[in-house]
C-alpha cells in the first residue's frame, strides 16, 4: 500500500479498492486506525492518542490532498 506521509513512529496510508467514507489508515506496529478524512474521526480501529493527534494535526492542512488521493485510487466509489 501507498504511504502518504511517514511519521517518526507510524505511517499514514491512503488504499486503493478500499471503501467508503473516505479516510487513511494511521498503522505501526502497535495500532491500525482508520480515520475519515472530512470529519478527522476515528472511524474504527485502535490507536495511540499521541499518534492519533499528530496525524489529525498534521491531516487538517492536508484534506484536500488526501480526499484527491483517495478518490484517485478509488474511482469506482462516489463519496
């Protein structure tokens, strides 16, 4: 899967042939989270909540770039 964005101790992903609401997947080692990008919720999933608040921090600048992305590699869906 694509990594959108690497952080110091966890990944952001945005997938192909995934499903609706859009969102990225924050994943380490310890969590897999799915997040919505339009609200910045936790959709479902485990997390870390340092983690959670450094990619919803770092995702309010960037949902534009992730819903493009997110459409991009998922054509077949409307959101």
């Amino acid at each position: 899967m694509p990594t959108f964005k690497k952080f110091d101790s966890f990944r952001l992903e945005v997938r192909s042939r995934d499903h609706n609401p859009p969102h990225f997947h924050i994943l380490s080692s310890d969590f897999h989270a799915l997040v919505d990008i339009r609200t910045l919720q936790v959709i479902e999933g485990t997390y870390d909540r340092k983690a959670l608040a450094e990619a919803v921090a770092w995702a309010v600048d960037q949902t534009e770039n992730l819903l493009n992305e997110w459409r991009r590699l998922n054509e077949r869906l409307r959101d």
